[in-house]
C-alpha cells in the first residue's frame, strides 16, 4: 500500500512502499516495525517496541500491544489534522491531512502548507502549496510525492478524492495557463456544474475534469479511404485505424487517446505517442503539414513537431514505419523506432466491413458517412463509439494474447481465443453503419445488431444486383468512371478526389463520373454490354475491390477490337478483346491520357504491370 489511513494497524501480512518502492515499512522477525531501504537491506528506521504501528489517537504515529492494544510505545511525531501516514523515496515518515496536503516529516519536523487560492498555474502546487476553493464544499489540488495531483472536494456529507496522473499533469504544466474551478458543461451533459479546469489567458477551458465527452458531434475532417495505408491532409482518426497495404501494421488512435502503432507479425505496439490519459480527442493531419494528437476541446497534446514540414500525407508502410510525406512522396518524420520487418500478407478489413475469413485486431470499421467507429478503448476493449464518442456498444476481448474479433468462414462471429459461444452468426459481414453494427448475410438479411440477435431477419432495402442488358452509358467526351460499389460513400469521394486532383507535374484523368444506383454490382459482361453503342476506347469502373483495397485498383476496360469501322457488331456484342487491367487510383491519368491521345498502345501497360496490376512507368 501506498498510505495508511489513521487508525488502520500496520499488521506483519502489510507492508507500506514509498513511490519507487525502494523503501518499504513492515514488521521484522521480532514483530517491531522498520523501514527498510530494498536496494541494500539496510533499516534506516526502526520503532521503539513490538506491536502495531498506526496513526492514532492525537494524530501521533504510535505502537500498539497486548491483548489490550494498549500504547507501548510514542514516537512524539504529531500533526493536528492528519489523516494519513505514507512513506517517501528518502525512507522518511511524512503526515498529510484529508486533501493529502503534507503536514510534517519524521526528521524535519511540522510544515507550513500555503494555500494559493482557488487559481494557480499547475507548476505552483508543491509539497508546501496547494489549490483550494472555499464553500460548502472545501475543494483542494494537492501536489503528491510521485508528483501527481490529488483533488478532493470535502463537505458536511462527505466528499471525494482522485488523482490525476503524472503525464496529465505534466501536460497541465505549460505556458500561460491556471488550474481553477469554472461552472463548465460537463461531458454529455446540458447543464454546468462547478468544475476543475485548465484554462489559458484568453479564459479558453483546455480541459476539465470528470467525463472526457464532446458535447456535440466531432466532425470527421476530410474524407479518406478508412482503414488504409494513408490519411490526407485536413483528415483525421477518431478511434480509427490505417492499415499497411500488406496488413502487417495497424496505427490506431485508440479511444483512451493514445496514437499506437502495432506490428501484427510480432504481435505487440513498436511506437506509441503515450497519450492514453488524454480519454477521447481524435488525431489528425493539419494543413501546416503537423501531426497532432488533441483532446476533446481539440486541443494538441502531442505532436510530430514544428509547422513548416511539407507535409501532406500520413503513410503507414509494411515496414514498420508511419511516416509524413511531403508532396514529392519524401519522408519529413517517421516514427523510425522499429525495426524493419515484412511479415506474411494479412487480408485486413477496411472502410465499413468486416468479411468472413476476416479479423478485427487492432483495426476499426467506420461508418460510410464516418459518424460511428467500431473501435478500440485500449487493446482489450471493444466499443461502438457514436459521433460525439458515446458508447453505443462495447465488447471486452478477453485475455488472449492477440485479442480480436473474427467473422469465421463458417460465418459464426467469435472473439479469439474465447470458448464462449459466438455472438452471432451465420452470417457473410459484419457492418457499421450510423448509429449502430450489424452482422448480415449476402442478401443483405439482418441476423444480428448491436449484440444482440434479431428475432425476425429482414432484409436490407438495398437492391440486390441487375442482371441481363441495362440502360446505356451516357455518351460524352471523356472516358467514363463507372462506380458499381455502393458499400462506402466516403470511399468513392476519397477516389474522387484522388482521380481528380492534378500530380505533382500537372496531369490528371480526363473522366466523367457515372454515379448511378442502376449500375450496383453489375459484371464486367454487363458493363460491355451497356456500352456497346459508345464511341469511345477504354472504361474504368470502380468495383468493390477498387473501393476496398488501399491502392484504389480501378478495373481498366479496352474497348478496341481490332475492326474496320464498317464492320457490323450485333446488339450487345462485346467489343473487349484486349485483357482488363487494374490500374491504381494515383495512376489513372497515365494510362487515360497516353490511350486517348494514342501516345501509347494497351500492351505498353500489360506488359509493365504486377499481378495484373499497373502502377506506373
């Protein structure tokens, strides 16, 4: 223990450390207290008799004995008021009162604590000073050994104490700001109530005790592919994850604030920000090019640096490394504490799905709009946080040594390692959606949402894919970009944005857009049959594998078939006679531009790509 509490005996199955633990008080073989110092063996204290040590009648530090527990022994240190004995790293006795403000130490004797009244910066409160706000409720800020902060709020009723850590206080100790009481919201609540705050010059609350909860819905900051290997600029992680291409890295910003970096091969976090006393808060990628981890009121705690960097992309990369890169792709920070390691390839979930086959380690799902993650608290803690981070869901993993949650190819949902029953299940994916997680089969049935199982599965109003000839295509000057995947909106915006925006040397896709639910899920035959009437050379459509996968790779369709223009085609005949290509997203314009304008011929990319897959010159 840590303190001992007046009146409570020092018995010899107890023991009382300092804060290091170097230093210990318990009762020796002969049953007399004695603080020992543990790196040497020495007794730098010793009582004057056998018995139970305690804090007693008088505030004194005594002995008691016999069958009696008569006094055997004084040892004349008292202090008027105290409540409370502990033990510091100098193998000292010190006394402290209810609030823990120290009253006096074995050897030097009574102290003087001075109140600094009820505003402070918090590098002022000391072991001798201390905050306090007088009232019906006495309200203290009391400097303990180990530095953290003890709050107390005491009244005729009772009261309450708690600490705050060390790395919160730490952080409290800046520039131009004061610890003080303030009737500020509390977290999730519509009425104010008297709180301790951190609050700057301008009187801005930075922070303030009790329940770290917006008291609005965050937004989401700019669209991104969720849950791959990049955040752009202006976009951000609210209990959100990106994933290495391969999926052997997963950086998280978990929901207790901490920015972590876990390595799936070795199976524990290789770098982490160590903000997990923040509670809440999001990180992301401002447009000074600063990667910043901020808590509820938005305010930084943590951050990769200076502005000025260049930055324009966080990057996580099978390496093992997060880094920023600026717009010519060259690293400005990594992370660079772990060792480069290229582990087997992962099939990671991303954007809003968890599919069968599919593990959800230390990675999240995210809502198509991004208002509801699918998150982690911490590694053993699994919650479904809502906009403005209330928990809509929440999961305990267990104690396995890699926790997380996997849709088995059975279709059955478990947690690994766990010999429960499955949640739920059978079942083709796990989904978030807003405002709640829904486990449901192909045809979009619903067996099973926020935990529990649905008594009667429905169906989703989603319409199930076409089949047979389907409208035309528009017909129109630039190569048209099909979306066939409805799953995830932000995906196909941050594709939007990707295809659209000019590269580094001012080349872009010269590409109309069709975004048109009468497209869903049509095959490659039907996309060739609607088109067959079009004057044009190549599609690109954007399927369910362009917009789930990290690299965006869009289904490239040649259209030439190698035929006199007077030959004649029958309705619905395909004109394809080249292979399709996928082609990555940051890519499109090459392969666009050099066929429209005929620079280059389809084998010149064929013959280049990887796997089927084209990702550039």
């Amino acid at each position: 223990m840590r303190e001992l509490p007046m009146f409570e005996r020092l018995y010899p199955d107890v023991q009382l450390a300092s804060p290091s633990e170097r230093f210990v008080l318990r009762c020796d073989s002969e049953g007399v207290a004695v603080v020992t110092d543990t790196d040497c063996g020495q007794v730098v204290w010793r009582a004057g008799a056998a018995g139970q040590l305690l804090l007693g009648h008088g505030y004194e530090v005594v002995v008691e004995g016999g069958e009696d527990d008569d006094t055997v022994w004084r040892s004349g240190f008292a202090a008027p008021g105290a409540q409370y004995l502990v033990l510091t790293d100098a193998g000292e006795l010190e006394l402290l009162d209810r609030s823990h403000v120290r009253l006096g130490n074995i050897r030097t004797g009574l102290t003087r604590p001075v109140p600094l009244g009820d505003a402070a910066p918090a590098a002022a409160i000391n072991r001798d000073t201390y905050l306090v706000r007088e009232g019906k409720m006495r309200r203290t800020v009391a400097r303990e050994q180990d530095g953290w902060l003890r709050v107390c709020a005491y009244g005729k009723g009772g009261g309450r104490s708690y600490a705050l850590t060390r790395p919160l206080v730490d952080w409290f100790e800046q520039e131009d700001t004061v610890l003080t009481w303030r009737r500020h919201l509390a977290g999730g609540s519509k009425s104010k109530a008297l709180m301790l705050c951190l609050v700057d010059s301008a009187g801005t609350v930075l922070w303030h005790e009790g329940t770290q909860r917006p008291h609005g819905p965050v937004p989401p900051g700019k669209p991104y592919a969720y849950g791959g290997p990049a955040l752009e600029v202006g976009g951000r992680l609210r209990n959100q994850s990106l994933t290495s291409p391969a999926g052997t890295h997963t950086l998280a910003h978990q929901g207790n604030g901490d920015l972590t970096l876990y390595c799936h091969t070795e199976r524990r976090a290789v770098w982490s920000t160590g903000t997990g006393w923040v509670d809440g808060g999001w990180a992301e990628l401002s447009e000074d090019g600063v990667l910043s981890v901020r808590n509820t009121h938005g305010v930084p705690v943590w951050s990769s640096g200076p502005s000025g960097s260049g930055a324009r992309r966080l990057v996580v990369g099978d390496d093992g490394r997060a880094e920023l890169r600026d717009v010519d792709g060259r690293s400005v920070w990594s992370t660079g504490t772990h060792t480069a390691c290229h582990g087997p390839t992962a099939d990671a979930p991303q954007g809003a799905v968890l599919r069968r086959g599919q593990t959800l380690g230390r990675h999240s799902l995210t809502s198509p709009d991004g208002s509801t993650v699918l998150g982690h608290w911490d590694e053993r803690r699994l919650v479904l946080f809502g906009a403005d981070q209330t928990w809509l869901w929440y999961l305990h993993l267990g104690e396995a040594a890699e926790p997380g949650l996997r849709l088995d190819e059975d279709g059955m949902l478990r947690v690994l390692g766990d010999e429960r029953p499955p949640l739920g299940g059978p079942a083709d994916e796990l989904r978030v959606e807003e405002g709640g997680v829904v486990l449901c089969r192909a045809d979009g049935t619903v067996v099973w949402r926020d935990g529990e199982a649905v008594a009667e599965p429905a169906a989703t109003p989603n319409p199930p894919a076409r089949g047979g000839l389907v409208e035309s295509l528009p017909d129109v000057d630039e190569t048209l970009l099909i979306r066939t995947d409805f799953s995830d909106p932000t995906a196909w915006q941050a594709l939007l944005t990707t295809v659209m925006t000019p590269n580094q040397d001012g080349f872009l896709a010269n590409v109309h857009p069709v975004d048109d639910p009468a497209y869903r899920d049509l095959t490659t035959e039907q996309i060739l049959s609607a088109a067959h009437e079009l004057d044009t050379e190549l599609l690109i459509v954007a399927d369910k594998t362009a917009l789930t996968t990290p690299e965006m790779p869009l289904l490239a369709l040649p259209l030439f078939d190698g035929v006199d223009e007077d030959d004649e085609r029958e309705e619905g005949e395909s004109r394809q006679e080249h292979s399709p290509l996928r082609v990555v997203a940051t890519e499109l314009w090459s392969v666009e531009n050099n066929l429209s304008l005929a620079n280059m011929d389809w084998e010149d990319f064929e013959n280049v790509a990887d796997n089927g897959v084209f990702r550039g010159f």
